[in-house]
C-alpha cells in the first residue's frame, strides 16, 4: 500500500500546489492551469499513447481519423517550409510544460544532433542535410493549430508527437504523426527512408523496422 499511498500524497500536494498558484496568480493562473490540463501529457501517470504499427506514409487523412480520406488542409507555414527547395523533410515537434517525456525526448534528439537548443523554440540539429525541424508548445496558440492538423486520430489530445512532412517524388504532402515518446532510432529510420524515397521515388520494404527500430 506503501506505493500508492505516496502517489496519491504527491499528486494531492501537486494539485494543492496548482489550485494556489492560480489562485495567487495575478496573470491569468486559471487560464494557464486550463490551457496546460487541454494537452495529456502520455507516458506520465501511465497515460501511455496506443499506437498503430507503422504502414506508411499519409497524404489525406490516414484511416482511424474522424476526417479520414479527407484532403489535409496544410498550414502556410508548413507549405512555406517545405517549398522552400534547400528543405526536404520538415519535423514538428509537440511538447508541453511538466511534460518529462517532452523533455526527454528533446535533450535524446539534441544528443544526437537532430535538434539544437532548449526545447522552447528548439530547431534542427546538423545531423541531417536539407532538414528543418521546429518545436511548439501545444498548448499554445501557435504551437495548437499547428498540433490539431497533424494528430494522428484527430481526438486525442496528447505530447510528445513528432510530425513528420514531406513533398513525395510527385510533388505530393506526405506525413506521418508519431504519438508518444519516440526512440530516436526510429526517427533517424524515418528521416533516412523519407531520404531514400525522396532519391529513388520508392519506400523501402523496412516499415516493421521503423516500427521497431533496435539499431
């Protein structure tokens, strides 16, 4: 009982902790404690993210959305980004304050030199050529607009999420939305296969490798 007499103590301080601050906040603290409840936080209190296996990547809708086989309506910032001819591959990576998964997905990806600087505002690393990658708060309104496109069912509401887009060898919008935590070898696999698809305008056959990629 032990175990779970200690979370129930953290988290009845934790919300004590938030209902003061707003309380005392004189900047909107209730407005601030709604905007961060709005975006779960997946792998925190076990609020691990169901995924389907990877297939592929999506130009409408993929299926399980609410708008499935709808045409995406891509932001002007994406389409600006990717028609810019020095980009082929644009990552948006979601997070949120108090989110430890965020966090530590960010600090893996600067690590290994796919992204560069505090996860507020972050940007892409040098590992990658002819790679943007830029991180939002989803929370936010920039950072939710952003996010609401891009979630991979259209109803959750959670981060991490890493979108990932591209303009396919037919100059169509390709894209695929990772929900939860991702192992950055499954992103350097998804980075490298959108490069070889961009190269020889087909996929390679290694979908249950970027599923699970283990090198």
């Amino acid at each position: 009982m032990r175990p779970v007499l200690t979370l129930c103590i953290v988290l009845i301080a934790l919300a004590f902790g938030i209902g003061s601050w707003a309380i005392g906040s004189n900047d909107g603290g209730y407005e601030q404690v709604e905007k961060l409840a709005s975006v779960k936080c997946l792998g925190c209190l076990a609020l691990d993210p169901i995924l389907p296996p990877f297939e592929g990547f999506w130009i409408e809708y993929p299926e399980g959305h609410v708008k499935e086989g709808e045409e995406v309506t891509h932001p002007e910032a994406v389409l600006g980004t990717i028609g810019d001819e020095d980009v082929n591959i644009f990552v948006l990576f979601f997070w949120t304050q108090g989110c430890v998964p965020c966090a530590e997905q960010w600090d893996e990806m600067v690590e290994e030199k796919i992204a560069s600087g505090p996860e507020d505002g972050g940007r892409e690393g040098g590992r990658f050529e002819r790679f943007r990658m830029t991180s939002f708060d989803a929370a936010e309104k920039e950072g939710r607009e952003l996010y609401d496109t891009y979630i991979p069912t259209g109803l959750e509401t959670g981060v991490p999420m890493t979108t990932f887009i591209f303009r396919g060898p037919e100059d169509d919008i390709q894209w695929y939305s990772h929900y939860g935590k991702m192992d950055v070898r499954e992103f350097i696999v998804i980075v490298e296969d959108i490069e070889y698809y961009l190269e020889t305008g087909s996929l390679k056959d290694d979908y249950d490798d970027i599923a699970h990629a283990d090198h």
